[in-house]
C-alpha cells in the first residue's frame, strides 16, 4: 500500500488544529455572554432592590399623597419609581443589619429594634413576642454607588431621656427624604474636642432634598449643647420628646434598676430629707425633667420656633398625629401616616408595619415598655407638686399644654 501524499498529511493536520480553534472560540463566546448576563443582572438589581418603598396603595392613589402613602416590601407592592426616587432609596438602605441583639450603650439608649414574626403581629392589635433578629435587606449594593455626599445635620432631637426618642427617630427614618444616623453620637456633650469634620464623617450619605439627622438626649440638659450646636448653624431645626416628668422619672429609675438590682428604692433617692419632704433635685432622675430650667439655655442661642416639642404620650397615643406635625416642622411631604402602624397590646406602644430596610412589621426591643416598679402614692404625690410650677412655666415658654398636671 502506498504512503499518503503530501495534500493529505497537510489534511490531516490540519483538521486536529481547525477543531482546536472552534473550541476556543466557543469558550471565549460563552465567557462573553456570561459577563454580559452578569452585568445585566447587576443592574437590574440596582434598579429593582426590594426594600420599603413608598408605594401605590391599593387603591391607585398616587404614591406619598397625605393618607395615601404605604410601605410595601414586596413586588406585587413595587411601584416604578423615577431614577432620582430610586437613588434615594437605595441610599436610604441600611450598610448591614446584625444578626444579634443590639448592645446596650453606656447612657442607657439602645439601638433598639426588634423584628416580628408577621404570623404572630402581621395586623393591627397584634401581640406578637418577636425577636431581636433583624433580617439583612439585599440593600448593600447601594453602597457601591458612592453617590450623595455627607452633611452636617440639618435637624436634631436633642431630648429627652426616656421620653421616646427612639420611637421618634425609627418612624421618621421611614420616611424617603430622612436619613440618620442610627447610634446617638454624643459629639456636643463628650466628644466635641474631635471636630466638625469627625462629626460629619458619622453622618450618612444623602441626596438634594433629603434632611441628615441625628438623636442624642443628653444635649438638652448638657450646658455647653446650645452654644456648640448653634456654632455649627444657627438654623439648625430642634426637637424636643418630652413626657410627664414624674413618668419619666420612674421610667429612668426602671432603666438603672434593670443594669443595678442592688441601687437605693426610688423613694430614698427622690428625697434629700424623707421628713421634710426636700426633693433632691441633684439625682438626674430627677433634674431632668426640670425641662423650663433647662429650656432657658436654648432660648439664649435659638428663636422658640426653631424647636418642636413632641409629646411622649401622643406619640404612644396618637404615632401618626405627631410624626404629622414633625414633618411639618421639617418641612417634609407628610407620607409617614397611621397606615404605617398598629399597636402592641403585649409591648403598649405602636409599632411599625414595617420599618425602614426591611419588609417585616418591626417594634422597638424588649428593654423598651419595661414594667416600671410600685411607687410609693405619697412619694408621687409630692413629686407631682413639686414639678407643678415648672411644669407651668414650661407650658408658658412652649405655648403647649401638656396635661401633666
């Protein structure tokens, strides 16, 4: 048999390296095709991430309209958004939720939410018992936008201590036009020294047309607060929570007595002389709630119409008629209405259908509502007597009336 020619060597060598090729290329054309529907992915979620949006209600009313406004969590609640909304809200977006309860902060102030089984609280009057596990939105993405820019804030609740700042920061934060910090800073009481540009360095990212907060409640009763807070900007809007102070007093003894079981009874501690009757008015239980006293100081650096006095009660009471008047005063589209909340019959106070970065109902944790100890009548009567002219000369400054008394 003769050996093959040369046209048929070079044919069949060249078959081995033709087939070669083909499968390089049908690689590189998968691999491109792959990085394209990645790609394409990714920006599809950056444009639909689910979250609590301000939304369609179900009857087609237009999305933030007053008591029309609703959060929704899920797609089938979705409403398209304009590219700008989106932004905000992907802003908005917590950078990660722990998955374990929240640690108790040196002042006594959490960063306290809880999230619920919907089974157990999905509705209004719902009681369920809920968790302190807060489930991580798939907003992180947002993070890696790098747009917005840090401001100093525009707006602080600065008081009071066991009055509902909490509650007051979480329901505003539900609002798209808010963005706060969520631990309480401390920078005009403790940390001043650090600076301006440390200060601002806390605060979150936003966009034109949304306001940067904060919350710490020891400003209000802190002497150098006012000066250092109008040296920052003598714009700066002022929020006040305030409740009656025999209430809040016994609320702060709850809160000390739940880290100390070992301190004095609230009746040893109110009293400089148990006979006389003389209130220690050293005890900051007690100096707190002097809230004229302390009220003074502010009005030396700020107008009264530069603060906004929210009454604790209303806000258990009546969430939605406050948040109103709070949106108001900073100038915001009143969205955050009483569709946003149903009460707690186990916990006494309102909570959230859902909260902000999470499609879940939330209520503040379990060191909030706790049962405050029995109080002697006589010791709370005459604590009542003793706040009555401050409480008076506040409700004259403040041109509210409180009902304290």
């Amino acid at each position: 048999m003769a050996p093959p020619g040369p046209a048929s060597a070079l044919s069949t060598s060249s078959e081995p390296l033709s087939r070669s090729i083909f499968r390089k290329f049908l690689l590189m054309l998968c691999s491109l095709l792959t990085s394209l529907y990645v790609f394409y992915c990714l920006a599809e979620r950056c444009q639909t991430l689910s979250g609590p949006v301000v939304g369609l209600s179900g009857g087609g009313e237009e999305a933030g309209a007053p008591g029309g406004g609703v959060l929704a969590g899920g797609p089938r609640e979705l409403a398209v958004w304009p590219a700008a909304a989106q932004r905000k809200r992907l802003l908005q977006l917590p950078q990660w939720r722990r998955r374990r309860p929240p640690a108790p902060r040196d002042d006594g102030e959490e960063a306290a939410w809880e999230e619920e089984s919907p089974g157990l609280s999905g509705g209004p009057g719902g009681s369920g018992a809920g968790s302190t596990v807060a489930e991580a939105p798939p907003g992180t993405l947002a993070l890696l936008l790098d747009e917005g820019s840090k401001q100093l804030p525009q707006a602080i609740i600065i008081g009071v201590k066991k009055g509902g700042t909490r509650a007051l920061l979480e329901f505003l934060r539900v609002h798209p036009d808010v963005r706060a910090v969520g631990a309480e800073p401390h920078f005009f009481d403790r940390s001043y020294d650090k600076g301006l540009a440390w200060y601002r360095d806390l605060m979150p990212r936003t966009l034109d047309g949304q306001i940067t907060m904060e919350k710490t409640p020891s400003y209000f009763v802190t002497r150098e607060a006012p000066a250092r807070i109008s040296a920052m900007s003598k714009d700066t809007k002022l929020i006040v929570v305030v409740r009656d102070p025999v209430t809040r007093a016994i609320s702060d003894y709850t809160q000390t007595l739940s880290k100390r079981p070992d301190i004095p009874t609230f009746e040893s501690l109110t009293f400089k002389n148990r006979t006389t009757g003389l209130i220690d008015t050293s005890w900051s239980a007690i100096q707190i709630g002097i809230y004229a006293k302390h009220l003074e100081h502010w009005l030396r650096h700020f107008p009264i119409r530069q603060m906004l006095f929210v009454s604790g009660e209303r806000l258990i009471s009546d969430p939605a008629g406050e948040l109103g008047r709070v949106q108001d005063f900073l100038g915001l589209k009143r969205i955050i209405t009483d569709k946003h909340f149903y009460f707690n019959k186990t916990k006494g106070f309102p909570c959230l259908k859902k909260a902000e970065g999470s499609s879940r109902p939330h209520c503040l944790g379990k060191t909030k509502g706790r049962t405050h100890p029995e109080i002697d009548r006589e010791v709370v009567r005459r604590l009542r007597e003793f706040y009555r002219p401050f409480n008076l000369k506040f409700y004259q400054m403040t041109g509210h009336d409180f009902g304290w008394d």
